[in-house]
C-alpha cells in the first residue's frame, strides 16, 4: 500500500483542530498529542517522523501559540507524545 501524500501545513492544520483549539476553548492550559493517534486520525501508515517534524517545529509553536513541547517516548514512534503549554 503506497503512503498518503499530505503536507506538513496539513497535519499541522489537523492537530490544532483536532487538540488545541477544543483544549483552549475548554480552558486547559496544556495538552498531549500522540503521534500514533495523530498517524491513525489522518490513516498515514506509519509516518511517525514526518509528524513528529510537523508538531515538534517552530512554525507550529506559532500558528497554534504554544510553548515548546515536553517530548516524551522515543522520537520517531508512535508512542511519542508531545505536551504542549497553551498560550492564551
């Protein structure tokens, strides 16, 4: 089975819709994203790396105004998880 074609700016796109947006508007101050949950919320087969790059950048700690993930599990799996402080 050949990869999904997606974009970095997608599942950037994808993770704040799907995480920061309902975590802010219910007021937390921080959320987790998974990256095997963001891998089988967009079917992409496995392409944990390419999340973690899209998640873990500087560009997404802007567009969504976060902090500088706690990153925890190995880097380039899907138990990695991200925790992000949710700026106002």
């Amino acid at each position: 089975m050949a990869q999904p074609e997606i974009t970095a700016r997608e599942i950037r796109n994808y993770c704040i819709e799907t995480y920061i947006k309902p975590a802010r508007a219910n007021g937390k101050n921080q959320v987790t994203i998974r990256v095997g949950d963001v891998d089988k919320g967009l079917e992409l087969l496995g392409m944990y790396g390419f999340i973690n790059v899209s998640i873990g950048s500087k560009l997404f700690q802007s567009e969504s105004r976060v902090r500088e993930p706690k990153i925890k599990g190995p880097n380039s799996g899907p138990y990695a998880e991200f925790t992000f402080e949710i700026l106002p």
